[in-house]
C-alpha cells in the first residue's frame, strides 16, 4: 500500500513539474491580470472579475481552477482635457501612476489541491504620445495539500500520507511583469514562480519537487476598418525552465472580432493540439465571456471538452479613468 501511495504521488508531481504547473487561461485576453501583475490598474478602471474553468469534463482528477480578481488604479484627481488639432486628448495627472491588485483562487489537478491568493503592485509611466509602460511585482502564497476526497485507501491513517503533503505546505513565492500598452497594441511579459521553490515530501526517494520558472510573452493588435469593427490577432508564448535546454514553448495564435466593444467571438490554436472558440458579450459595465477548448488528441473522446467562464464588472469615473483605454 505504501509503494502505490508513493507512485501515485511520484505521478502527480511529475503533472506538477511539467507545463501544466500553473493554470491555462483560454481568455487571458480579457483578463491579463491573470498573467501578468503589471496589468493592475492600466485602464484606470476599478476591475472585479471571477474566473471558472473545468478542463476535460467527464475525466475523473482533470485540472480545474476558480480565481476571483480585484484591481484598480489610484487616480487622485481628474484627466487633463487638451484640445489638439480638433481632437480631445486625455491626458493623466504625475499622481496617476499606482495601480494595486488582488487575486484569490483554488486550483485542484489530480490529488493536488491549491489554494492562494496574489497581492500585485503596478507602476504604470506614460512614454511618447499615447503609450503606456508598466511594471508589476506580486507576491503569492499557496497553499499545497492532499485532495483526500479522491483517495480510497483501506487504511485511512497509513503512515505514508501522515507527511507535509497530507498537513499541508504553504509555499511564497513573486512574479514580475513588463506591460506596453497603446490604442493599437500591447505587449507583455512576466515570469512566474521566481523564488524557485521545491515542495518537500515523503522519504528521502521523493524529497524535492522543484517549482520552475514560467515565462509568459503574449501580444495584441488592433485593425479596424470601420467605427464599429475591430478585428484583433494575438499570440501568446508560455515556457517553463524545466524544458530549457529542449525549448519547447507552448504558443497560441489567435484572431477576435469585436462589435461596438459590445460582443465579441474568436478561435485560437494552440501548439499543444487545441482550438479554442470564445464569445462574449457587455451588458452596461458588466461583460461575460465564454470559452471552449476542443483537444486534438484521445483524451477528447473520453471528456466533453474544456469549459470557461469569465464574468468582469468594471466601474469607476468616467472623467477619472482614460478613454482611449475604454476597450474590453
């Protein structure tokens, strides 16, 4: 019992340690606090927004992940107006350049339940014209335990489980981030799990599980050939340093329509053999997202595919945030 105790665990950190160590998003688009700390507050926009995802429904142990975000920026007092060649041109105030943000979530693969939470501290500086650049540190602490719920054990005090793992790991950890922001375009880039951490478990055979590094590149751009109709590419490009020196990043390319920054569908594909279809809609301040991942592999014949909800409520003076940035 205790051997099949110790390869069940030996199995599941492999999982942990591969490319799926930390959570997939099919819509970081709208949400790219969930990658990225320098997103906090760069619209100016008081943000809440609650994410679900269930990946591969039907298979027993599959990835899923709830997280619930905040953010906001601290703008002391009200944009500048400057008229410019018959254009209104909105510009902020020295003191606008804080921006805070919070994130809770729970993430559950196989018999690894995660729970943390995120605090990020944004720095946002305004460049030529209408660019921005910001920086973005967060810290994150999770914490790390057996989903006892999925064991079945004739004895349920076996003296393999009465480890760390079983009472519980608490791990800190930061992530940094760089975030271009312009009406036409954005690029970021951070890197997760800095501190490099190893979880601690069992007998000596199974003592150290590393926690690698991940780095997120992604980026955006905006065409629009008419008032009402954006069309918008991205990519997005995540590695880990596990698979350093085989570099193998994961990629997704994908391509959204957007009408009237009120509704918007797209498909992406993803290097690791999906495509993903998402749509969504704005209803006052209140925007609903919802994404479908079909996997290209035999997995996809045992599950319903993957699920996604996204659900933001941004609020805030209309005089105070940046109208340029007013896009979902």
């Amino acid at each position: 019992m205790k051997r099949i105790v110790y390869v069940l665990l030996f199995v599941v950190f492999c999982q942990l340690s591969s490319a799926q160590q930390l959570p997939l998003y099919s819509q970081y688009l709208y949400n790219k606090f969930l990658i990225n700390p320098a997103v906090a507050g760069s619209d100016g926009y008081t943000s809440l927004n609650l994410t679900a995802r269930k990946q591969w429904i039907g298979l027993s142990g599959s990835p899923q992940i709830f997280s619930f975000s905040v953010q906001t920026r601290f703008l002391k007092r009200r944009a500048n107006v400057e008229v410019k060649n018959k254009k209104t041109v909105f510009r902020p105030q020295n003191d606008a350049r804080v921006g805070l943000g919070a994130t809770v979530f729970s993430y559950q693969s196989g018999l690894i339940q995660r729970t943390g939470f995120q605090f990020a501290y944004a720095y946002h500086l305004w460049l030529h014209k209408m660019t921005q650049l910001s920086f973005g540190l967060s810290f994150t602490g999770t914490y790390f335990r057996i989903n006892e719920k999925m064991l079945n054990l004739e004895d349920q005090n076996d003296p393999s489980l009465n480890d760390n793992l079983r009472r519980g790991i608490f791990m800190p950890d930061a992530t940094f981030g760089v975030y271009l922001l312009n009406r036409k375009y954005n690029i970021g880039f951070s890197a997760y799990q800095l501190f490099g951490g190893a979880l601690k478990i069992g007998n000596a055979a199974y003592s150290n599980y590393n926690l690698y590094r991940h780095y997120y590149l992604f980026g955006s751009y905006s065409f629009e050939p008419t008032k009402d109709i954006e069309l918008r590419p991205s990519v997005l490009f995540m590695m880990s340093e596990q698979q350093i020196p085989y570099i193998k990043p994961l990629a997704e390319v994908g391509l959204n329509f957007v009408y009237n920054q009120s509704f918007w569908a797209g498909l992406s594909y993803r290097s690791s053999g999906a495509i993903i279809a998402n749509l969504g809609v704005k209803y006052t301040n209140i925007y609903i997202g919802y994404a479908f991942d079909f996997t290209l592999s035999e997995i996809q014949r045992i599950t319903y595919g993957t699920h996604e909800l996204n659900v933001a409520w941004k609020f805030g003076d209309s005089a105070r945030r940046y109208r340029w940035l007013d896009r979902y």
